[in-house]
C-alpha cells in the first residue's frame, strides 16, 4: 500500500472577509511557528481573500485551494473565474463538485467533469468531490452513487494531480457525522475504484468532509484510506483548525 501524506484541508466557503482573513492568517501562522508540521495544510478561502493569502503565507508550507472556478478559459462569462486567473491570484489546488455546487447550484456531472479537466489542464490540482444524500443512503444506494459520480466526473482524467474528497451530504453543516466506520468503507470502495480505473490510483489521497472537528479528527484520520480531511465550519477558527492540524 502506498504511504500518502495526510493533507487537512479547509473550506471557509462564503466567510470571512479581507480583515477577517487576515487575522486568521496572522494567529495561525503565529501558532505554527516553531512547529515541523507532517501535514499538508490548505486553505480554500473566498476568491476575494485568495491573493492576500498568497503573500501572507508564502514560505509557510500552506497552500491555497479555490472554492469553484470556470471550465472556460476566458470570455463573456460574466461572473465566472477562470483556472489561468486563480493560478494567478495563488491558488495551487481546486474544489470541484463541492456538495453546494451540485445540491444548491445544480451543477452536474457533464459540467463538473469539464471543470475537473481544466484544472488539471491549467496546471492545478483539483479537489474532486463526492457524496451521497441521507435519502440515497437509507435506500442502499450510497456506494453506486459515488461510484457513479467518481466515473462520471473524472472520465479519461489526464494525469496524476488528483485529490477526492468524500463528503456524506447529510453528514455537512448538520452536526451528525458519519462513523470512522462510515468513512473507512466508503473510502474503501472509492480507492478500489481509482485503483482499478488509473494505473497510479493507489496515490491519490482521498479526504473525508463531512462536520470534521477537532473531538473527532484523530478518530477520523486513523481509519485505513482516509488520507485528511477537508474541514468546513471548524476551519473558521485558527484554533481549532489548528487543533486538527496537530491532532
């Protein structure tokens, strides 16, 4: 099995403004000094934020993710953000098919496979999401689900800059959380998944989402094939962010 260094990722999705950003910056990086950290850590904050972060943790070892972006590479999309403008404003890494995304905003596989595209194509490493709803997973249909969006959203997927993150729908924003066991069987059925579909599945990290916290962090990140977590509501504050990171 090959050894995937654990990433803690953190989605602060619409939160947070410039000066809000900034003193979480500065407390956290404030509290890592001094620290040798043996995690990945990563901030998705708003586009707004994305290029003031950039500055303020250059040489910090924390990387920026974006929240969504544009398959498109430029033209009339008015509101739209392209990959070539977030690799610009510092982004290494982009979510793509976040629960919002498909749940709110109705993005779909065709949209979303395109986008996952061009990130990697734009030299970005996507953040590719997946999740099954309380209804899909009651009625049993929780694996085919994923497995459908996973086949779906990375067909013919171009290189080895992948990252999937599991985030049980009903598991985010509602306080419930899936079980270590929940996660270590999905993240099971996902890897077997990218194992049999890319000759390098076996490196892939797979995070799990869904109301990550510092009491259940050590627990979560203990199970086989859950290689981090991508963090919502918890990476708002740098001290728990923080707890989790050092967990």
């Amino acid at each position: 099995m090959a050894v995937i260094p654990q990433i803690i990722a953190g989605n602060w999705k619409m939160n947070l403004t410039l000066s809000q950003g900034a003193e979480f910056i500065d407390i956290l990086l404030s509290r890592l000094s001094g620290k040798e950290l043996s995690r990945q850590l990563l901030l998705a904050p708003n586009f707004t934020l994305l290029s003031m972060l950039a500055q303020r943790c250059a040489g910090s070892g924390i990387a920026l993710a974006a929240q969504n972006c544009a398959f498109q590479e430029a033209g009339a999309f008015t509101g739209e953000t392209s990959v070539a403008m977030l690799k610009d404003a510092g982004a290494a890494y982009v979510l793509v098919g976040h629960s919002e995304r498909r749940q709110i905003f109705g993005e779909r596989d065709d949209l979303l496979r395109q986008k996952v595209r061009a990130v990697a194509g734009g030299g970005l490493r996507p953040i590719f999401c997946v999740g099954e709803t309380l209804d899909q997973r009651q009625g049993g249909e929780a694996f085919e689900v994923v497995i459908s969006q996973l086949r779906s959203g990375l067909v013919e997927f171009p290189n080895r800059q992948l990252i999937v993150a599991y985030e049980p729908v009903w598991a985010i924003g509602t306080g419930q959380t899936a079980t270590p066991e929940d996660a270590r069987s999905m993240h099971v059925h996902i890897r077997k998944f990218l194992e049999a579909q890319f000759p390098w599945g076996e490196r892939v990290p797979i995070l799990y989402g869904g109301s990550a916290k510092p009491e259940n962090a050590a627990e979560l990140l203990a199970q086989p094939e859950v290689n981090g977590l991508l963090v919502g509501g918890a990476s708002l504050d740098p001290e728990s962010f923080l707890q989790i990171a050092l967990v």
